[in-house]
C-alpha cells in the first residue's frame, strides 16, 4: 500500500473522513492530500515550460488554465484535459477561487502583478515568471501582499535553485576573493528586434486571440503582429527590455550573494537610432539596441559596490586576471566580481563559478553551508511546490525576487531618463539637432519611500498610467 492509501484507509478508518484538499479545510502553506490544486495562467511559450515542470512532480492537480490565445495555450489545453479552460484569468477568479490552494503566472510583463494579485490578495501561492513585474510599484506590492498573506512564493528566475549560485555566495562570505567593490554583468540580449520604429498600421485581430485581454492596463492601440508573440519585449508599454529579460538571472547572482538591497542611484547610456544625418529617429515608447547601466549600492561591510549592466553586444573590459583559454562568463552573458584579493566569474544562471587570485593561488572551495536544490529549471519549479508541502524554503521567495526586481527595474529607470528628450521650440524632428535632453543624468534613489530625489519627471515611470478597471 503506498503512502497516500495509507493516510486515507487510516483517516477514513479514524474519523469517518477522509483527505480533502487544502482549500476545502482553509489550508495556506500544506495540502492534507499532499496535492498542490493550481491554476495556470498564460501557458504558452514559457508558461507551457512551467506547466511540464510542475505536472513533472506528480503532486499537481490543475483546476483551470487560461490564456488569451487559443492557439498558444492547445498544447498545454491538451496537456491537461480535465482543467477548464478560459482566455480571461478572471473567470478563473470567479469559478474557481476556492478550489486552488496556488497559481503560476507566465503572461508578458505587463500583467504579472494585474493578474496574480488578486489570487495573492486571496491567499492563494505564487509562482510568477522573471522579471516579478513591469515596475517597481508593482514589485513593493507584491512583496508586501505576499508577507501580509505568509504566501510560499517563487519567481521564475531558475539560477536561484543552481548549485552555481550557493557557490558563488559561500565563496564571497568566506573572504576568500576578499571584499568586492565592483561586479560587471552582461547578456547578449536581445535576441528579438529592439529600437526600431513602431507599428503605424492596425492588422486585424486573429480570431484565436482576446487582443483587448493581452492588453491588459496598457493603453488601447491597434493590433499588429510585430507584438507577438515573443516581441513585446521590446516595447516599454509591455516588456522591461534586455535588462528586465536578463537582469533577474544574471544581477541575482551579485544581489544575493552581497545582500546588496536598494541603489542608491542609476545612470545608463544607449545606442541612438538615426533616421538620417544628425537626425535621431523619432521612436518613443521602444527599448534601446542596447545599453550600459551603472547601479551603485550601499554594503554594510564592502562600502560602496558598483554593479555595471551591459547589453545588446557590449561587453565589460576583459579582467586581467583572466587566463587566456577562459571567456568572461559564456555565449548568452555572465559576471566578473572583483575582491582585492582577487575575481570571481560566473556564467548566466549562475553557472561554472571559477577564482582566479592576485598571487596566482588556487584555493579550495568553501564548505557547502547552503541547503542545496536540485541544479535545473525542473528542479526550481518543483523547489515551488515543495514549498507550498511545507518540505522546503523556495529558492526565490518575493522577500528577495521583489528587490531584487526593483534594482534590475531602476536600471530601467535610468535608461528611459537617458532615451528622454523634447523638441526645441520652433524645430521639428527632421531639423537638424532638434532635441534637448533634460533627464540624461544620475538618478538618486531613496528606495525605502521609492522615489527619486533629484529628476522629478522621472518618478512617473516608478508606477504607470493603468487602462480603466486594471488598476493594482
């Protein structure tokens, strides 16, 4: 007999019951029945991926899926028979609310928070893609729902759940670097196209799509397929860019290994577009080609960290300690910390952490003092639901995802205030040097109150303007 026909038999036997699921008794961190009962939200492309891994665990029941697109959400609609199946999340609030006991959202950027709030707010766990959300008074939000609630939560940001990343924290507690004052991080994003001109013509809506539901809080515009179904990225209104893509698995690294906490400031500088000789092509509302942000952080024990974002093709200066039959980090990105006694470079997600010191010593590894998860994107989602059994803490709780998505988003910050720019007057945008550029400066950041301190203008983009009935 297998250990659930045991607790059932028994309990029936005891009490003249038997095991119901958690919401059924008010559960919120253990299901009796030892399943997880979930719904999914947004379950193409990446969210099918999340659906398979925790499908995967054997401990997931799905209820509902629902995505806006019929034709991206068939696989998992299949993957899943006995799940009801929507394009509006929110009959999945209202049909099915006290039969879940969590959600994993995987919809674009735009919606995490709209969509899962409402499930948190309820009570319901969490699993959300990386970036956490699309801005930074969205990510203090769900942080505190998500306390307020005592929610097991994750973001998808799979190199919290490496090997790699443990590593890498052990090796820098240790001193064995010594203290580090500045990280170089970078990606080869983006691999979609990013900084071309936007649509200027509607398509008609494909008849597998709810268009005005992918819109979400945005503002109502014209279809076009240059949105999706992976482009999005690309445009402000909808992604966060190659920092918001990236910066969750690439920063984690440095962010969790210092307890780094807010910057305390941000400036960026991006590729231009030119439309013609000394003209700058006129695209507001899209992501540079690429850009180099600079955070600063305050260290309780280091002082003062530079943490430098690269993207789009650029890449930070080679370390000189650096052997020459090794690459700073891989193919798709990495990170250099560098500790006066000498570097630690790591791979994209946190990956092959390597030492290399000033006196040329090989030291060995610090003792593993980090409870360890299984080293893959599975092992990650189902780190969730052990969470939820109550067998293990999640890698990526919002206490530290929410950060953590606040200091990649004020990256952002900074490369919208160095994109900004007016027409002078009496110019037009085909005249010659027809812009000034008022926010290309520092930001200072108080992230205790969320607020820039010295750039007014630029607290709008800490929050946005939501379309009616999506607000937060």
């Amino acid at each position: 007999m297998d250990r659930r026909s045991f607790i059932k038999k028994t309990a029936a036997a005891a009490a003249g019951i038997s095991i119901v699921p958690s919401h059924v008794l008010g559960g919120i961190h253990i299901a009796p029945s030892d399943t997880v009962y979930m719904a999914g939200i947004g379950v193409g492309g990446r969210g099918l991926g999340v659906l398979k891994g925790l499908r995967n665990t054997g401990q997931v029941k799905f209820v509902a899926l629902a995505d806006v697109s019929d034709k991206r959400g068939a696989e998992a609609y299949n993957l899943e028979p006995g799940a009801k199946t929507y394009r509006d999340f929110r009959q999945v609030y209202d049909k099915h609310l006290g039969e879940l006991d969590a959600i994993f959202c995987a919809t674009p950027d735009h919606t995490h928070a709209v969509t899962s709030l409402p499930f948190m707010r309820a009570g319901k766990h969490a699993f959300v893609e990386k970036p956490l959300t699309h801005n930074i008074m969205e990510a203090r939000t769900m942080t505190q729902v998500a306390a307020d609630k005592g929610l097991i939560t994750q973001m998808g940001d799979v190199g919290a759940s490496s090997d790699g990343i443990r590593t890498a924290q052990e090796i820098i507690e240790a001193g064995i670097i010594g203290p580090v004052n500045k990280v170089d991080c970078w990606t080869n994003r983006p691999v979609w196209p990013q900084g071309l001109e936007p649509p200027t013509q509607g398509e008609d809506v494909p008849d597998y799509l709810d268009w005005d539901l992918w819109l979400g809080p945005a503002a109502m515009r014209e279809f076009n397929h240059r949105y999706l179904p992976f482009k999005w990225r690309g445009f402000w209104d909808f992604g966060t860019g190659a920092m918001g893509d990236m910066g969750c698995h690439i920063m984690e690294t440095p962010y969790r290994a210092m307890s780094l906490g807010y910057p305390t400031s941000a400036e960026a500088s991006c590729t231009t577009m030119w439309a013609g000789d000394f003209v700058e092509a006129d695209y507001e509302g899209v992501c540079p080609p690429s850009s180099v942000v600079r955070l600063t952080f305050d260290h309780t024990d280091f002082g003062e960290v530079k943490l430098n974002w690269y993207d789009g093709g650029l890449m930070p200066e080679r370390p000189d300690l650096l052997p020459e039959d090794d690459m700073p980090g891989n193919w798709d990105g990495g990170s250099v910390f560098y500790g006066s006694k000498g570097i630690l470079v790591t791979d994209t997600y946190s990956r092959n952490p390597r030492i290399y010191m000033a006196d040329g010593s090989t030291p060995a590894l610090p003792a593993k003092t980090l409870v360890r998860v299984a080293n893959d994107t599975s092992g990650h989602i189902a780190n969730f639901v052990d969470g939820i059994l109550g067998k293990a803490e999640t890698s990526s709780p919002f206490s530290v995802a929410g950060p953590l998505t606040e200091a990649v988003l004020m990256g952002n910050l900074a490369i919208k205030a160095y994109q900004e720019k007016h027409l002078k007057p009496g110019k037009t945008s085909t005249d010659w040097a027809p812009y000034e550029y008022p926010g290309r400066t520092r930001l200072n950041w108080d992230g205790a109150n969320m607020k820039i301190t010295n750039y007014e203008p630029a607290n709008q983009w800490v929050t946005r303007e939501y379309r009616k009935g999506w607000n937060i």
